[in-house]
C-alpha cells in the first residue's frame, strides 16, 4: 500500500465494465441447481458443515506403486490421493474431452536431502523442495520430507491431497491437450489446474472421496489458505507463473462451484478481465508495498472512505482505542463501530501489529497466514462499511451483514486500484502487488472484515472470500443485488 500527497475523489466504476465473478448458481449434492449467495450458511450450494476433515478413518490404503517410498504416512497418504484423484477423472475426462482416460505412468517419491534420491523428469530431485507433473513421461513426484510433511503439519491433510490435485490437473491438460506451455506464460496452465483441483475438492466435500473427508468451514478454510501461503509473492519474477493468492483462490473456487468444465473456459481473456485493473507489478525495487499502520495513514484512509461512498451522515473517527463504550455494539480489537454514536474506534497500536508483514522462520518453507499492512487496511475499510450500512437502514447484527461488509469492503478495496498511480492524486491511498493476498489470508483465518457489528462472522471462509471478490471485481451493485 503507498500513500501520496493530494486528495482523491475515487472512481467506483472502473472495475465494473469487465469484471468477471462466480456464477450465481451451483450444484447442490442432489444436482438441483442452488444459488451460492441464498443461504450465508451454504458454500456453493453444500452445507457449510464442521465435521471431519482429512483421512477417512477405516479406509483401505490404495494399491499404487511408488518409486523411492520409504513406506511411510507421507507417501501412504499421497498414493491414496493419487488414486482418488484418477477415481474421479475416469469419470470427468471422458465425459468432458470425449477421449479415453490414461492415469500417469509413475509416481515417484523423493527426500531432497538425499544425494542418491530418484530422479523427477530426467533431473536431480536432491535439494528438490517441490511436487511436480513431468510431461515427458507422464509422471507425478513430490518430496516427501519437507514440502508435503510442512502442508500437512500447518494446512492439514487435505491441503497436501490439494496439492496433488493440482499437479494431476496439468496431466489431465496434457492428455487433453488443452493450455500449451507457451501460452499465457504458464499463467492460464496454472489457473486451470488451480480450478481442476478445486472441482476434486468439491467431489471429497461431497462425500464421494474413497480416502478423504473435508468439511466446508474450517477444513475448506484451510485448503484455501494453502493456495494462498504457496502462492506466488513477488509478482516482478516473470517466473512466478502461479498467479496471486487472490487469483489461486479465485480459480479453486471456479472448480469448486462450476465443476471442471468451468476450468476449460480459462484462458487469457479471462484471466486478464479478473485482473482489471487491480496492481501487477512493483513501481521498483526499492517498493515492498508496505505501509506502516499510524495515526496518519488511518486518517488518510478515512478520508479516501469518505470520497468513496460520500456519506451523508459519515462516522467520526477516534484514535484513542476501540472500546467505545457503546450501547448497541461489541467492542471489535482492533477497529470498532458503534452505532449508537456513529463512531469508529482505533487501537492503533494494535492495528499496526496486525498490519506488521511477517517471514517465514528460517526452517519454514512458508507462512501459515500472509501479513501485511492491508490485514489492518481492509478491517479499517469493513467497519467503515457498517457506517455505510447504517446510513442505509440495514440490520447490522446478522449473516448478510458480515457478508456485506466484505463485498463493500472489496468495493473499496477496487476503488484504491486505478489503472496508473499517475491518476491518483495527494494524499490519497492505492493498493499494491499483494495487498489483496493479505485481505484474502485474514478473510480465511480470522473473518473478522467479514463480521457484523459484533464481530460475529460467518462460518465458511470460502463464502467470505466469495464476498469480498465480488465488491473487488463487481463493484457496489454488485453487492447490492447479492447481499441484500
């Protein structure tokens, strides 16, 4: 996030024009056709359960051959993913492609510390800290002691099936020969196996999964922030080739909601409308995007509210802590609204924690939740929002409220992202590379930009990403006609 000097009226329709979100219809476990947005307790037409999520108890282990296995959990668990997977493409495949299914040709397992290893597509897998698909011969690889032990340990046993998903879904494109590698920079392969997983991760949601089980609140929550965390980070590397943690999510949750025929219609097109005009790249190297949380960025950010929405009757901000001893309202640390008085409260020290970036520790491969300034940013921008929602006649102490403040949330946050930092002008404020993976990771976590006035949020990160999505790509009638 950076700052300038002069102030900014913002433009709330720039986005609209060729935004693409979600569709509003999904299946339902029965087949019947359900709206997404009905129900702020469904996900994309399921349940939004909270029971088990991870290796179904009981279940016989699969019988697949793995190269290099040290015959453990890991390996044990990635097999009977693998088979789970090909269980559901010798459906999906012929019935989308009309062509006959070829499950891979080996699965190869490797230490990457181990000198004398296997080899993964004609290489080395010594220091090999990854999961691959090898088009050459139609292979899949992971590393078995630090990657997939890491995303289990922190993102849960689906999450690493997630993984795999994915790495299966660019088999399932060579084989089909759809997205070549010289197209889109890797970007539209990459989206689509993102959103082949997504569609696996609903058929597990469903049930249907021989080996795993994934419930659609803290179980979905978690393979979602693994996309995130594993994500790529500096947008400036023409090799990161994944796409942001917003656009990762983005197309899981295509796969999830529309099925693996939705995956098929990626292409650069559609990825570039999802991208509108939202950040891309750096100004420089010395620009991290980061924006220290103070009393002045506060204030400018509510000023920047202001000119978005331009309130008849716009809150008071006071600087002085969150409990604002109110009568209609729960305190909300950091950031509170209260109604009552039509007042935000800040603790700024504890919204600039919130906001401070982290690093992994120095034996982590990555992060469990990305931090950064626009964690405390888009909460600020939330309870803004319920101000907006007041002005507005709307009931603050319900699901569509916390629902609503994400989508209105994501308006603002479309509105700091005009396509030239040169159109901005002083003392306003504009998104960087990044600041959405940070909104996305805290929607996940915490759901706290996704909560009433209370705080209370709604169960399934995926609808509150869902959300907050569409006030960033749909702009506000977008949320009007969703969240009403």
């Amino acid at each position: 996030m950076l700052i300038r000097r002069r102030l900014w009226a913002a433009s709330l329709g720039v986005l609209a024009a060729t935004a693409v979100v979600l569709s509003g219809c999904a299946r339902s476990v029965d087949g019947e056709a359900a709206s997404i947005y009905d129900d702020p307790f469904k996900v994309a037409g399921l349940d939004a359960t909270s029971g088990p999520s991870g290796a179904r108890k009981g279940a016989p282990d699969a019988d697949l051959p793995v190269t290099g296995t040290d015959g453990g959990e890991i390996d044990t668990m990635a097999a009977n993913a693998v088979s789970d997977i090909e269980s559901y493409w010798r459906t999906e495949f012929p019935a989308l492609f009309q062509r006959k299914f070829e499950p891979v040709e080996e699965l190869i397992s490797w230490d990457p510390r181990d000198s004398d290893g296997p080899r993964f597509c004609g290489d080395s897998t010594e220091e090999l800290l990854n999961a691959g698909y090898c088009s050459t011969d139609h292979t899949i690889g992971w590393d078995r002691a630090l990657l997939l032990p890491e995303v289990v340990e922190k993102f849960g046993v689906v999450a690493a099936v997630f993984v795999l998903a994915h790495e299966y879904g660019h088999a399932v494109q060579t084989k089909a020969g759809i997205a070549d590698e010289n197209v889109g920079g890797g970007i539209v392969r990459e989206q689509q196996a993102d959103c082949f997983a997504g569609a696996f991760m609903r058929h597990i949601a469903e049930d249907k999964a021989p080996h795993f089980t994934l419930n659609t609140s803290d179980g979905l929550n978690k393979v979602l922030a693994s996309a995130v965390a594993i994500g790529d980070t500096d947008p400036n590397d023409p090799d990161n080739v994944h796409g942001s943690a917003f656009e990762r999510v983005t197309a899981t949750q295509i796969g999830f909601t529309d099925g693996p025929a939705a995956c098929t219609r990626i292409d650069e097109k559609e990825i570039d409308s999802r991208r509108a005009d939202l950040p891309q790249r750096f100004a420089d190297d010395s620009d991290d995007g980061e924006l220290p949380v103070t009393d002045e960025s506060v204030e400018a950010f509510f000023t920047s509210f202001q000119q978005i929405f331009d309130l008849s009757d716009p809150p008071t901000l006071q600087l002085d802590g969150a409990d604002l001893d109110c009568a209609d309202a729960d305190v909300t640390e950091p950031v509170s609204y209260c109604p009552a008085t039509n007042t935000i409260g800040v603790s700024v020290d504890a919204l600039a924690e919130r906001g401070t970036p982290g690093r992994p520790g120095r034996r982590e491969l990555f992060q469990t939740k990305l931090t950064g300034d626009y964690n405390a940013y888009v909460l600020l921008a939330s309870r803004y929002t319920l101000a907006l929602q007041r002005d507005r006649g709307d009931d603050l102490h319900s699901p569509q409220t916390a629902l609503r403040a994400a989508c209105l949330s994501g308006v603002i946050t479309g509105a700091l992202s005009p396509a030239s930092p040169a159109t901005l002008a002083e003392g306003s404020v504009w998104l960087s590379p990044g600041d959405l993976d940070e909104a996305v990771s805290g929607l996940l976590t915490d759901g706290l930009a996704a909560s009433d006035v209370n705080g209370e949020t709604v169960p399934s990160g995926f609808s509150r990403v869902d959300a907050f999505r569409t006030g960033v790509l749909g702009g506000e009638q977008a949320c009007e006609g969703r969240y009403r």
